[in-house]
DNA sequence: CAAGAGATCATCT
DNA sequence: GATGATCTCTTGA
C-alpha cells in the first residue's frame, strides 16, 4: 500500500513517471488529506543546473543530499511552499517536485485553505497544492515512510503520460529545455497543459 | 484570453 | 543586496 523506500532510490525520472496516479496522503489533526498525483519534474542531481543542490551543499539543500523517501519543503517568493521527494543514492542530491494533484479526499478542508470552492483550483500548482496540504517547512525532511506524509500505491493501471519542459528555470543553461516534466494525460487537474 | 506587475522573505553572495 | 522550481489580480484587446 505504502510505497517503500525502495522506490524512491530508482533514478529520478523513473521516479517522477511512476509516482503519477498514485495517492499522496497527508494525515492532519483536522482530517486526512488525499490527492491523485498527476504532475511532477525531475531535478536529477549536482549537474544539473535547475537542480538547487547544483550550487552545493547548502543548509537548504542538505535534506537532498541525505537519504531518498524523505520530503524536501522550501519557502519561495515570500509566500509559497513547494514540496519535493529525495530520490537516489544517499549523498547524490536528486529530487522530484510535485507539481499537482486531483484533490480526492478532505476536499472540504482543502477548499477552506484555499479559499476557493473551484475543484480544479485547489491543488493544480506546486504553491496551491501545499497550501491545500498544509505542507510548510516544519515538515522539510520527515520520512515519506512515517505516518504524516506518504503515497500510497495505485489500484489500477499507470496511467498514460506526457512530458513537457520544466517550468520556471530559464536560468539553468542547457538544462532548461531537458522534458523533466510529466503529467497525467487526460487530468484536468494538472498546472498548464 | 494574454501579458505584466506586485507581493514578501529565506537563502546565499 | 539580489533573487527565486509561484500565484493572483489587473489591464487591455
């Protein structure tokens, strides 16, 4: 049910494929949260320059350099959230960001968050699915194998998927065209086409 | 609809 | 002191 440890030391993208279509499950004192996922991207390691851990190791990126099946939250523009999974290797710095999720479960309460009462509003971005989730820097490197945050596997078939390029890197050089990004098919639920 | 500005702060130079 | 793995609102057609 729980995806393993194991799962997240594959490589990056095969990381960011597979985890589509699953579930990710935030337990809460107001009431589990669950969301399809159905956007993600690839951050692939310390060549990578839209990778933040291509700057070295930092306070910051010290979480993607530590074991994989474990969050990496950072706090961007003044007010947004993204959260992230440690992939590969112990000390070779990798993550996936999840970009969005089809809201399933605790929707009451996402819709409470986010001030909207739109379905399709609620976690269709990296910012909006954190602020849906509750997922602030208190949970930056809790173990994806605990019982807070996790992804429980999916029932069915993977789903069919897309690729696209990653969003907000135009600094990253040669690496800002690489299609690190993936999406789920026919989701209405994902952040842009 | 598309494009642009503004919000606001932790992190690194 | 600059900047960013974003979002929302406003503007102008």
């Amino acid at each position: 049910m729980k995806l393993p440890r194991g799962f997240y030391e594959q490589s990056t993208v095969e990381v960011a494929k597979q985890l589509l279509g699953n579930y990710l499950v935030r337990r809460h004192p107001d009431g589990d949260l669950i969301g399809r996922i159905v956007e993600t991207e690839a951050y692939v390691g310390p060549h990578d320059l839209a990778c933040h851990a291509a700057r070295g190791r930092t306070k910051r990126t010290e979480v993607m350099f530590g074991p994989a099946g474990h969050a990496y939250v950072y706090f961007i523009y003044g007010f947004y959230h993204m959260l992230n999974f440690v992939t590969e290797a112990e000390d070779y710095p990798a993550a996936v960001l999840i970009r969005a999720v089809e809201p399933i479960d605790g929707v009451a309460a996402m819709k409470k968050r986010r001030r909207s009462d739109s379905l399709r509003d609620l976690a269709s971005g990296p910012g909006k699915l954190c602020q849906a989730f509750a997922i602030d820097r208190s949970l930056n490197g809790i173990d994806l194998c605990g019982d807070t945050l996790w992804v429980a596997e999916r029932g069915e078939a993977a789903p069919k998927i897309k690729s696209a390029k990653r969003v907000g890197v135009d600094y990253a050089g040669r690496w800002k065209d690489k299609r690190y990004r993936f999406f789920v098919r026919d989701s209405a639920f994902v952040s842009r086409g």
